[in-house]
C-alpha cells in the first residue's frame, strides 16, 4: 500500500480485534501466514451450501424493489463498501431482511454468542448498509436498521438490537486505533485473557511469546 493510499478496514477485522489486537495485526498488519484451522474449512463449506440453497430459491430484483418490500424479504451475500476521509469500510453481510419500517442486518456464526467483537463486526455491516442507502435511496432512511447475530446451525436468533449512533461511535473508535497501528504510530497490545489464549491457534502451535493461555 503506497502511504498516499486509504487503508482498507474489513467489517470481519472488528470481531478479530476485539478477539487479540497482536493476533489481528500480525495477521492484517504484517500479513503473517496465521495457520488455517479445522473450523474455518467447514465454515466456508456451509456458508457456500446455504448460499447455493438460496440461490435455487431466490427471485432476481433491485435495491430498489428490495427496499420498497411490504413483505419480510430478504438477500444474502452483499459486498458493500464506503470511502470515508482516512479509510475505506468493506463487508461482506451473510443476510439482509426488509419489511416496510426495518431493515435487518444478519450474521451468520457457529456456536453464535454476542461477544462485543461480534456485535462490533455487525455495527459495521449497519454502518455499510445505512451510508449505501444514504447515498444511493435516502427515501428509506427512516427505516429502523436492526443488527442480529444468528445461530449457524440452529438459525435461532440470540441477538437482536438496534443499531444507534453510540453503536457506530464504537466501531469508529476502533477504527481508528487500527488506524494508528497500521501506521505505525503504536505497539499492539495482546490479549491478557488465559482462556482465549487457550483457544488460539498461536497458541496451540506455541507461536505466540504473549500467551497467557
Ligand atoms: S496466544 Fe494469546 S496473545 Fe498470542 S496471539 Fe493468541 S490470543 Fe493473542
């Protein structure tokens, strides 16, 4: 990246952050090779089968008639991205529903519990989602935009709350201090929290001189 460029901050990174700030910035900083687990396969693997499930179902339409739907409807596998002043925010969101006065924004996730990184990662995919229809049909703005994280396996919804302007304060301050360690203005602070050492691939291949696992 040429230092003229904007740094490109993933929805997905607010939950690895969250997870262990030197885990994240040595695999999205320093581009180490972090090694692939088990888990990760088999997620791909089912996200590809429920998509190709929906996609037999699926009827073709625009944002437009999407956002103008009465009915629940929903679309699944959306790309957006956003360039604000010093970044540009890309995601990817599992699944977005619409009714007449909301819109859903909903994360797929194994063993689903609504960790502040989870719930961060949707608050971008919220702020995604409220800037495209700013931009391109600010006629749906009032829609309530509601973040829900959901049980891979089961579907169940264990979270649901509405996204608020104090909830994309949070992910920008985040943001902001990736930011400063992309640019070399800090030293990443790893996690101090045994159990999720534990759980860390770093970890397991004794990688990692931090662990506290
Ligand atoms: S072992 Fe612990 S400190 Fe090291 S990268 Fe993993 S979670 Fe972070």
């Amino acid at each position: 990246m040429k230092m003229t460029e904007k740094p490109t901050i993933k929805a997905s990174w607010l939950g690895s952050h969250e997870y262990c700030e030197y885990k994240w910035y040595l695999e999205n900083v320093l581009k180490e090779d972090i090694p692939i687990v088990r888990a990760m396969i088999i997620g791909k693997e089912v996200h590809k089968i429920k998509e190709d499930e929906f996609k037999k179902v699926a009827k073709p339409t625009t944002p437009k008639e999407f956002l103008k739907s009465k009915l629940y409807t929903i679309t699944k596998e959306i790309t957006l991205e956003k360039e604000f002043n010093n970044f540009i925010l890309v995601g990817k969101i599992d699944e977005l529903g619409v009714d007449v006065d909301h819109l859903y924004v909903i994360d797929d996730k194994p063993r689903a519990k609504p960790y502040l990184g989870t719930k961060r990662q949707i608050w971008a995919y919220c702020i995604l989602v409220k800037e495209f229809i700013r931009e391109d049909y600010p006629e749906y703005l009032n829609k309530k935009i509601f973040a829900v994280l959901r049980d891979r396996d089961s579907d169940n919804e264990v979270w649901k709350e509405e996204f608020s302007k104090n909830n994309a304060i949070d992910v920008l301050n985040i943001i902001s201090r990736m930011l400063f360690l992309i640019k070399g203005k800090s030293e990443p602070i790893p996690n101090d929290i045994p159990g999720k050492c534990r759980a860390c691939v770093l970890h397991k291949q004794e990688k990692c001189s931090f662990s506290c696992g």
